[in-house]
C-alpha cells in the first residue's frame, strides 16, 4: 500500500551555528524539521488542515493525479516504471505547505505557541540587526519551507 511522507530535503544552513539541543556546530534542515515537528508538530497540522478535515484537499489531489496517469497509460501504453503516478499530486502538496506557511494559517487556528515569539517581534537571521517586521512563524531564513518534499512511496 503506497504512503504518503512529508519531510525535508536535508541541507545545512550557512549561517546557523547552534541547534538546540545538538552536539553538531552546524544545523540542518533535517535537525531544524524534526525540532519543530517536536514542538510545534506543524506537518502533523498541515496533514490535520488539508488531509484530514472538511479542507482535506491532500485525497483528492492524489486522486486525480493517479487518475491522469491511468488515463496515461490507457492512452500512450507507456511502461507503469516511466510514470511517477503521483507526481503531480506531490508536486501540487508542496505548493499547498509553502503557501500554507505564507499565508499564516497556522497562526490563526490558536495551536500552543503558535505564532511564535520570534515571528511576532520580526526576528529573523536574514538582516544585519536580526531584527525586521512581523514575519510568518517558522520562515526565518526560507530554507526550511523551501526544501519540504512530499513524496509517494
């Protein structure tokens, strides 16, 4: 039975230097998901929002992209190995998280520490003061929501 896995490209920051909680110098986008997920568990309310609920999106996204490959292969005769059935829906869920975190929806839905603190105050490792307008909660630098995957395994 295929499954659908949410995560993250794992990459280092070049300008982080401490992660809480870690014995590496050097945080990564693997370290910094899986802090978050602890303690904000915001994958678990991403799947919650757009899989599970009346906005559950998520189904019908796969749906339709195992559809049109169905529709593919009854057409083309392609070999099933050369077409990723759900790449489209993958592709699409990835969309759906960054603009997820754009729009601030987690911020409104009253989770625990949600926004966050350094959000509020515009805290952020992009400027030379670390210090600019409110901001989104949990996009500080961008690599974090610009390295999320969503893929079908």
């Amino acid at each position: 039975m295929p499954k659908l896995y949410l995560g993250v490209i794992d990459q280092p920051y070049t300008n982080a230097t401490y992660m809480p909680g870690s014995k590496k110098s050097t945080a990564t986008t693997g370290m910094v998901a899986e802090w978050l997920e602890n303690k904000y568990h915001i994958m678990e309310h991403f799947w919650q929002i757009y899989g599970e609920s009346s906005k559950a999106v998520i189904p019908g996204l796969l749906l339709k992209s195992l559809t049109r490959t169905v529709n593919t292969l009854l057409i083309s005769k392609r070999a099933p190995r050369q077409i990723n059935p759900f790449g489209t829906a993958t592709g699409e869920i990835e969309v759906l998280f960054k603009q997820m975190l754009d729009a601030k929806e987690l911020d409104t839905l009253g989770y625990p520490g949600i926004p966050t603190k350094q959000a509020l105050i515009g805290y952020s490792n992009r400027f030379k003061r670390r210090r600019g307008p409110v901001r989104p909660s949990f996009i500080d630098t961008g690599l974090y929501q610009a390295s999320f995957k969503a893929w079908v395994d």
